[in-house]
C-alpha cells in the first residue's frame, strides 16, 4: 500500500538530475502516483528531462513542454493533462527563474524593472496561472504545493529579487488557501534548505551559504533531497488533509536557529 495509490497530477520543474522536482516524482512514484510532467520547452531541455527520468527508472511518457510565462502554453499544457489524466489530485509548482546577472552579492538595489518583472512572473504569478487551471481539474479536491525558500523571509546575501518573488510566492499560497479551501484543495508551501542544482548555482555565494548552513543547523547538516520528496508525499497524502495555506520548512532546523 502507498501513501498516494490512486493519486494522479502534475509536477513542473524537472530540469535534469539534480532537481528538486525529480525528487518529489521519484517519492510520488515510490508511493503509487501516477505523475505528468511539465518541462521548460527546448531540445536540449527534453533531452535532459528525459535522461534524469530514465536515470531513476520513471515513466517518460506524457512529458509535456510548457513555459510558464504564457497564458497560450499554459492552457495547452492543461488541455493535454486534461485529455491524459480527466482530473487530478496534486500540482507540484518547482519553479523558478531570475538573471544570474542580478543574483550577485551587494547587487539588489540595481536590480532593473524588466528583470524583477520576470523573476516575479516565472517564479511567483506562475503559480496563481497553474492553480486557476488546475482547480478546474480537481473536482473532488487536491493538494497543491510550490518550493520556497528562507531568503523570502530573512536577508540571505545574493539571493537579491527572488528574495522578493519566494515572499510574494508565499502570500499568493495563502490567498489561494483561502479562495480554494471551499473545494477541498490545499495550497500549501515547502522552505527547503539549500540544495546544489541549476537554479541554485546562479545565486552569488552559494557555497559559503552551504557551508554556513550545514554547521549552523539543529541537525548539524544539510538536508538532502529526498527529504524534500517525502515531505511533499506528506502535503499530497491524505495524511495532511487538515493543513493549507502553510510553508513547512525543510531545512534541518536552520530557521529557528538565532545565533
Ligand atoms: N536548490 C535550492 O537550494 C532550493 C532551495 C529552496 C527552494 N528551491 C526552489 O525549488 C524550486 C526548484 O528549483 P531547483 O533547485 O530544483 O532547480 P532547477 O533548476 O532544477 O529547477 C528550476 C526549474 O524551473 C524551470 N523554469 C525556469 N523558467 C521556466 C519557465 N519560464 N517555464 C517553465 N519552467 C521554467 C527550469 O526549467 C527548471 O526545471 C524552485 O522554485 C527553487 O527556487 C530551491
């Protein structure tokens, strides 16, 4: 018996190997979901996908390119989800975009327009553009989740404006709470402590971060991925079917540590 027999639904975020959104497909699949996935469109994009999938043995089939700044992908990527699965039971938001360029230490304050623009819109509207879709999907309730992280709510040197889009992506989860609750769909977040992947290697001082955070948690280590993963099976199973609208840190205690 798994933790989500039964439960079927959409994962965005699986870049290569290393993605937290691969994580999260192999404890889904471990547990009997049955998953879709949703990559940023491109060759060289699909062949990755399609190598980090195969790695861990998971099913390929029904891989569908989307970019989530489009209204027009958006609503394609729900219309093939829709032909595939009928309805679904979880949304998995692992998403996020800013220039590298603006992700440098002492650099926030020149971060320009069209840059903050896109962070907000790729790593934070995005969610609100999936869920509206989404909800359409779920007549019978689900849970949707999205990957934040500490830099929303304290100052961590570098991370700069996704700082800004991870505190909007937060708000967004509430409000969607609130509006989604009567449905029976849970809107929920999840503050991983710092992992090496694509994303996280633009972020200025990554490594320094690594290093203060692995010696400064309760734990005394970092997280790894996995652990990601099974608390993402937990905000899909029926196991929390009374929490919404919350950001679950897994950091190995590296938030409530003051000095
Ligand atoms: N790695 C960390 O330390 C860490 C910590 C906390 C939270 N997070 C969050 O976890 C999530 C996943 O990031 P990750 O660390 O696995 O890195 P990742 O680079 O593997 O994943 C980011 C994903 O966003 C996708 N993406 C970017 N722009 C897109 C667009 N326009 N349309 C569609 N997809 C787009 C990329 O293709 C990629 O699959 C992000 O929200 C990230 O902020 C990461």
């Amino acid at each position: 018996m798994g933790l989500l027999d039964g439960k079927k639904g959409l994962i965005f975020g699986i870049a290569n190997d290393r993605s937290i959104a691969l994580h999260v497909a192999k404890s889904f699949t471990a547990e009997g979901a049955v998953c879709g996935y949703a990559y940023m469109p491109g060759d060289k994009n699909l062949h990755r996908v399609k190598k980090a999938l195969e790695a861990e043995n998971l099913s390929d089939s029904g891989l569908m390119a989307c970019d989530v700044c489009s209204d027009e992908s958006l609503d394609a990527t729900f219309a093939a989800a829709r032909e595939r699965f009928d309805s679904i039971d979880f949304l998995v938001h692992s998403v996020a975009y800013a220039e590298r360029a603006h992700l440098k230490i002492g650099k926030f304050v020149d971060t320009p327009r069209d840059a903050f623009a896109q962070a907000l819109d790729i790593s934070a509207y995005s969610l609100l553009a999936m869920a509206n879709r989404a909800k359409e999907m779920m007549p019978h309730g689900g849970s949707i989740m999205a990957m934040t992280y500490y830099g929303s709510q304290k100052v961590i040197p570098g991370y700069n404006v996704m700082g800004v889009a991870k505190a909007a992506l937060e708000a967004i989860t509430r409000y969607l709470a609130v509006e989604l609750g009567p449905r029976g769909i849970r809107v929920n977040t999840i503050s991983a402590g710092p992992l090496r992947t694509l994303s996280a290697m633009a972020v200025g001082g990554i490594e320094e971060m690594m290093e203060i955070c692995t010696n400064k948690t309760p734990l005394g280590r970092n997280i790894e991925p996995g652990e990601v993963g099974k608390t993402a099976v937990y905000l899909a199973s029926d196991l929390s079917s009374g929490v919404t609208g919350e950001n679950i840190f897994v950091d190995a205690g590296y938030n409530i540590v003051g000095v």
